[in-house]
C-alpha cells in the first residue's frame, strides 16, 4: 500500500478543491424542499461547480451518470439522481465531488425534510456525531483503526448499524486513493497517520441492520431491511499538529 503524502502546494490546491466542494454541498442541501426532484438538485450541483471553472469528480466516474450522488431513505450511497420527488418525512444524503487543478475535494451530509420521527432522528445524529468523533480521534501518530474505532463506537451505543461493504479512502489527485478507511474496528491497528495525508471520512450508517443490497442499476446502494440509512463525509487533512478539516463550509 502506498499513501500518497501531499506537499504544502499540494495540500494548498486540496483546500481550494475542498472549499468549492463543501460551498456547491451546502447550497444544494439548502435547496432540499418537499416537491424538488433529485434531477433538479444535480442540476444545481452542476451549474455550481462550472460557476466555480471545476468539474464534478463523480460524473463519468466509472460511468457514473450525474455530478452527486443523491440517495432517498433506505437508499445507502451512490443513488442516482433523476425524476423522484422529495416529500415531508424524507432523509436525503448528497454525495459531492470537485476536481479544481488536478485535485478532488469529496464530500457528504444527510437532510432531514420534515422528519418528526425520532428514531430517525437519532440515526441521522448518531451519524453526524460519529464523523465528528472521527475527525477528533485522526492526527499524526495515530493508528487508522483508531479513526474506524471512534465511528463505531458512537453508532452502536446510539442502536444503530455501521455499513460495513463501503468504506471512506483517501483522496487528493485520485478520487480514491489509499488508505481505505473503514466505518469499524479495533484500535491500535492499521497504517500509521503522517502528516500529509488527505482522507475522505464517511460513515454510513444504518437504523436498522448493516446489511445492504445494490440495485440493478449497478449504482444504488439500499439497506437490506429497508430500514433507513444516513451519510455524512468530510476529507479531511493530516498535519503536524493535529487534523484539518477541508471541506468544513
């Protein structure tokens, strides 16, 4: 395995693309509203990332049809975007990528449109918290499954389901990039973080079990039991003195 460790013009080229990426993610999240269509919100995702002279890292990736990946209740990841309405009760996860100068920024929140149940709202939480417990357990000197380990522990202690068939990556002048970076774990174990390091952290978390499925469209990622599942991601830099977060809006 080999981490690329980006240099300070590097890592200043990653905080551009990570910018652009967390500025088009929070635009379209405001933009979730009951009787928008996904196709509408990805079409705001690339009128932004060309506004900004970018390019969707995610659109012709591996033939992938669209600028974000947009995924509706029990859908996991990597849904497609396209005539489905959003109504009250939804949670909607936007997945987004921007390569600016040869560099991608990647990342991912969960909408809540109306929710009031609260079971789902501690999903959607549990799922929030668990990223941010993430990024506070990376830094140099620390072992990879320690960030894993952080995730996991605060989505079972909230009763819910670490997605364990997709993991986070690395990324920087490749949209995935080693290390993988698992949502599990044990600490203590894995790659050592070194400053220079650029991670892409994401859990995936389930309401109810961790089993998923992907569709026919070869894409769409959904929760086995039906169950809903929630998304968030940030990438996230590793340097001397701790752990930055790049694509923080």
């Amino acid at each position: 395995m080999r981490i690329p460790l980006k240099s300070e013009g590097e890592m200043a080229a990653m905080r551009e693309s990570c910018r652009l990426a967390a500025e088009v993610l929070a635009a379209v999240a405001e933009a979730v509203a009951p009787g928008v269509t996904t196709g509408e919100l990805d079409l705001l995702a690339r009128r932004l990332i060309a506004e900004r002279k970018a390019r969707p890292s995610f659109l012709g990736y591996r033939g992938f049809p669209a600028a974000m990946c947009i995924s509706v209740n029990d859908e996991v990841i990597h849904g497609i975007p396209g005539k489905r309405v959003v109504r009250p009760g939804d949670v909607v996860s936007l997945d987004v990528g921007v390569l600016k100068d040869g560099f991608h920024g990647d990342c991912a929140t969960t909408v809540m449109v109306g929710v009031v149940d609260p079971d789902v709202i501690r999903l959607v939480e549990a799922t929030r918290r668990a990223l941010a417990a993430a990024v506070a357990a990376a830094g140099p000197g620390v072992c990879l499954s320690d960030v894993s380990h952080a995730v996991q522990s605060i989505v079972e202690a909230a009763g819910c389901s670490v997605v364990r068939d997709f993991v986070g990556h690395g990324v920087g002048r490749e949209l995935h990039e080693d290390p993988q970076v698992p949502n599990y774990g044990k600490p203590g174990r894995g790659p050592v973080l070194r400053p220079g390091m650029t991670l892409a952290i994401e859990p995936m978390v389930n309401l109810g079990s961790g089993g998923v499925d992907v569709l026919g469209d070869g894409w769409t990622v959904v929760t086995r039991d039906g169950k809903p599942s929630a998304h968030f991601e940030h990438t996230v830099a590793v340097l001397g003195g701790g752990a930055e977060v790049l694509t923080r809006a």
